[in-house]
C-alpha cells in the first residue's frame, strides 16, 4: 500500500460527505504503535465498569472461578480476532468506522449505523463517566471525611461535584487532540495495573491463609454438564458483548497505526494476554474480600474504601480515575465524534460532534443510579451488543468477501449516480434489509422471555446473521462492486 492509493482529489468530494476530520489519514500522519493498541485495550479492560463485570461474573453464574477466568480469556481471543479483521481496512486506508462502512451500506445509508453507534458511545459514555467519578468522590470524601449529606437521584453533593468534575476533564482533554489522549492513555494503563498488584498484595496480606482456600472454596460451582457448558458459553457472550461497540469501530483507532503488524501485536497484548492477568487478578481480589469483608464486592471504589490504608486510597483512587477516563475517551468520545460528524459533515466537525457526545452523556450519568442500573448490568451490556452487532458482520462481509479487499477512496466522498458506493440514492437497501432481519432476532435473545436461554450470545448471533444475511442478499453482485486496487 502506498500514499498514492489513499489519495484524494478533494476537488470532486461531495461537500456532504467530507470534511478534513474524515479524509483518509495520510501515513506520514500516523504514529501508533503496539503499545498505544495495548493501551486501549488495558484500559477498556482496567475500568472501574470492566472491573466490576468482570467480577460480576465470577458470582453470577455457578462455575468456578478458574471457568469463569478461562471464558473471560477465551473471550478475549475471540475479540482479537474480530477486531483484527475491522481494523486492517483502516489501517490500509487511514479511514474511520463511519467512512469505512459507506461502502456496504452506501454513502448515505451509512448514517444509519453511525448514528446507531453514536448512541450506543454517548450511553456508554455517561455511565462511564459516572464509574469514573466515583474514584473521585472516594478521594474527596478520604481526604473531607463526609460525602456531603443527601442529595438527590441517589448522588451525595460531593458525588456530583465529583461527576461534574470528571465531565469537564474530559472535555478539555478530548479539545486537546489525539495526541493528547494518546499520552494520556500510555500513562493510565500501566498505572493502573501498578495499582491493581498492589491491591491485590494488600487484600491477599490481609486475608492471609484463607485466600486460598477461598478462591477454591467460594467460587467452587457446581455447573457441569450441559448447564456448565452453556453458562461458560453465556460468559464468554456477555464478554464479547462488553467489547462489542469498540470491534466494530476499530478503524477509528486503527487509521492512526503504521502498519498491520503493529496492530496485531497489540491486540495480542492487549487482550488475551491482558485479559488472562487481569482476570486472575479480579478472582483473587474477589475472593479476599469474601474473606475480609463477609461479602463479595465488585466495584474497586468499595474494595479500597475497606481497606483502611489513606495512601492506597488516595492512589488507587487516582488511577482508577484516570483508567475509566482514558476508555472512555477512546471508546466512547472519539467514535461518537466521528459518527455524529458523518451525519451533517459540513455543519459537525469532530469536535463539535465531540460536545453533543458529552451533553447528552451528561443527562445518562447522572440518571445512571437512579434509572439506568436497576435493568442489570450484563443484561445491558447484551442488548445494546445486539442492537449495533449486524454491523459487524455486515462490514467483513462485505470488505473481504464482496470487495475482495479493495476500496475506491474517491467513491467514498461521492454520491453521484453511478458511483461505487451511491447504490439507490445513496442508500444499499440490500444492506438495509440485512441488517434489520438480524438485528430483529439477536435483540429477540435479549428481550424476548422465550428465547432467554440464548441471552449471552445475542451479539455473536447478531454479527453472524448480519454477515449471512448480507452475502445471501448480494449473492450475484459481488463481481458487479468489485472496486479497483
């Protein structure tokens, strides 16, 4: 791939569908590498909501610990497989998940899953806003002794202060740029894992010889059999699922990296291997506080809140802050810029599409406890999968099987009659139809009671189907959208 491949004669765009912020990014612009792609993935995993899922999980279904661990993994493999097939086009091209999917859904129809996406990002985002400031009122409240007293809508006065405080830092760092948030991830994510060894040394020191013991006692399920096989399985759905948003737009990430390969090795640190230690560390931190406190806690903010160290929760409290703060910047801020900046190019810039994100976000975190968190958290996490999941397939589909990997870059800005990419008024209907026949049935395992057995795969379903779907619906067109090299 070269330079002259992701050229762009600018002159003939369409002003509707382009503005520098979507342009192909050229590879003298690029400068990630491996370490920023673990990083992402180390603090997506490391946040105070991916903590407390994880550990959710190790009391929600009735395996042992060491199967939950081993399907948290497994997960892991899987998402780095599906998102090393989302971000090579990127990667090749230099273009976001909004620009990217133009191509099987046409330029105009592309609207539709990046605005599906960017309400999914804005809801993700609120709620991990919230996570974040939590870490925030436990470092005011350690350091004030009160919370403030009632509140209202289930937050203290130092709670809101804290959540109001965590909106506007990420604000100002996501008005900085992408290189800002770049430096901002390379800090948090090692630090956070510092922090979690030290916690975990700290509740395994205080519990003593019955830690142990407790991890093989306490997590010592009994599912086996085929109930043993489909709660593993529903594990590793409800995984999949938490990543679900972040596998389909990889290529917002994806465009800033310099090559394929340096994408791969880091979403080969960043998962599997950065999973299978952060789940051992979740376990083993679980289990001690069944040990100390007589309870299972979950959420890291309670954990360290226990422990009666001034200094570790001080310091505990400023790297789960800054971990949750940085996912949510990359996961949650950057793709709902993007995709809110593809609805209206000449009107929303990235950074404008940036401000509506945390607006409206506002609105969802500070309903988080009150509202949003009473329907369950992996009961959230599968349906908002399923609902965006045919997507993803839908993309493969058609990127590697329908397009043989080529895209024309020029058609990509253009709605003209004719052009690759314009279909019907700007619209692939095929692609429509596909999306919405498998976006019926995957969101069916979620809400429907009758196929409850099937919640926990509603999105691995979803993406199957939508690839099906759409291979069965341009079966006989594919050599007719065969793009040029």
């Amino acid at each position: 791939m070269n330079e002259q491949d992701l050229h762009l004669d600018t002159s003939r765009v369409d002003p509707s569908l382009y503005n520098k912020d979507l342009a192909p990014l050229p590879h003298d612009k690029r400068n990630w590498g491996a370490f920023e792609i673990f990083n992402v993935w180390s603090n997506d995993i490391q946040s105070l909501f991916g903590y407390t899922l994880a550990a959710s999980l190790f009391l929600t279904y009735n395996l042992s610990g060491w199967a939950v661990m081993a399907a948290i993994i497994l997960a892991g493999v899987i998402v780095m497989f599906l998102v090393n097939l989302t971000g090579s086009p990127s990667v090749r091209y230099g273009i976001p998940f909004p620009v990217m999917i133009r191509a099987s859904m046409g330029v105009r129809g592309s609207n539709l899953p990046a605005l599906l996406r960017a309400i999914v990002g804005i809801f993700w985002y609120g709620v991990q806003t919230y996570f974040a400031s939590t870490a925030v009122t436990l470092m005011i409240t350690s350091l004030i002794g009160t919370d403030g007293g009632a509140g209202m809508l289930g937050l203290s006065p130092v709670a809101w202060l804290s959540f109001l405080v965590v909106w506007v830092f990420q604000i100002a760092i996501f008005w900085s740029g992408i290189e800002r948030i770049k430096h901002f991830l390379n800090w948090a994510g090692p630090l956070v894992y510092v922090v979690m060894v030290l916690l975990m040394i700290v509740v395994w020191w205080q519990a003593g010889d019955q830690l142990l013991p407790a991890v093989g006692d306490i997590f010592s399920g009994q599912g086996n059999g085929i109930g043993g096989i489909q709660a593993f399985a529903a594990i590793v759905g409800t995984m999949v699922a938490y990543f679900a948003a972040v596998v389909i737009n990889f290529g917002d990430f994806t465009r800033f990296v310099t090559t394929e390969r340096q994408m791969k090795l880091g979403n080969l640190l960043g998962l599997p291997l950065n999973v299978a230690f952060f789940s051992f560390i979740a376990l083993i931190i679980t289990a001690g506080t069944m040990v100390l406190f007589g309870e299972a806690l979950t959420n890291p903010t309670d954990i360290v809140e226990r422990v009666d160290s001034l200094p570790l929760t001080l310091l505990s409290a400023l790297t789960f802050f800054a971990a949750t703060v940085g996912i949510n910047l990359v996961a949650n801020f950057i793709p709902p810029a993007y995709d809110l900046a593809n609805l209206f190019p000449r009107h929303i810039s990235f950074r404008i599409g940036g401000l509506i994100t945390a607006c409206v976000a506002l609105v969802v975190g500070g309903l988080w406890v009150s509202v949003i968190s009473q329907i369950g958290v992996p009961g959230f996490v599968n349906a908002v999968g399923a609902i965006v999941a045919p997507f993803y397939g839908i993309i493969v589909a058609d990127y590697y099987l329908i397009k043989g990997g080529k895209l024309d870059i020029q058609a990509l800005y253009s709605a003209r009659e004719g052009d690759a990419y314009t279909y019907t008024n700007g619209w692939n209907l095929r692609g429509l139809a596909a999306f919405a026949l498998a976006a019926i049935f995957s969101l069916s395992t979620v809400i429907v009671p009758a196929m409850s057995s099937l919640s926990g795969f509603g999105w691995m379903i979803g993406a199957a189907l939508g690839g099906v779907f759409y291979l069965a619906l341009m079966r006989g067109q594919s050599r007719a959208l065969k793009s040029p090299a």
